[in-house]
C-alpha cells in the first residue's frame, strides 16, 4: 500500500546540503512509533522550524529543519514501509 512522504533539501547546520525523504511522524502508524521510542514519555522541545520526522533512506528517526529548506518540499507517494509482512 502506498503512503505519503516528502522529498526535500535543507541546509544543516555544518553547512552541508541534506537531501532526504521522509514521513512526518503523524502519518506515522501509533503502534510504529512506540515500538521505536523509547524514554520517558515528555515529549522533547524542539528548536523552532525543527521537526522529528522518519528517514526513509536510513530507516530511522532523523530532524528536518523546515527553517533552512533549500527549493520546494515535493510530496511523493512511497511504498508503506510501516506495514507488517
């Protein structure tokens, strides 16, 4: 099943160029979430314009900073990599 992600590039803050496609948490299965999370349960304060999103390139939790986005943020469809085989 296909499921909506995004492919955008921002500027880290080395300097360098990160390309990446991701899933913003909310589109995130719950039962995903918590079987990769792991603490104490407060939520964690993020910088402004920062955003804890699923990497699918690396398959894991990365930040996207929606401050320093270089171009357009394309919405993609991806295979659903949440669903159990």
């Amino acid at each position: 099943m296909l499921m909506k992600a995004y492919n955008g590039t921002f500027t880290k803050k080395n300097g360098e160029a990160r390309t990446m496609r991701f899933v913003r948490i909310t589109d995130i299965p719950e039962t995903f979430i918590t079987s990769q999370i792991k603490g104490t349960g407060r939520k964690a304060t993020l910088a402004e314009g920062m955003e804890l999103v699923w990497d699918l390139d690396t398959s894991a939790f990365r930040m996207f900073n929606w401050k320093t986005v270089d171009g357009e943020i394309a919405e993609i469809e991806v295979d659903n990599p949440f669903e159990e085989s």
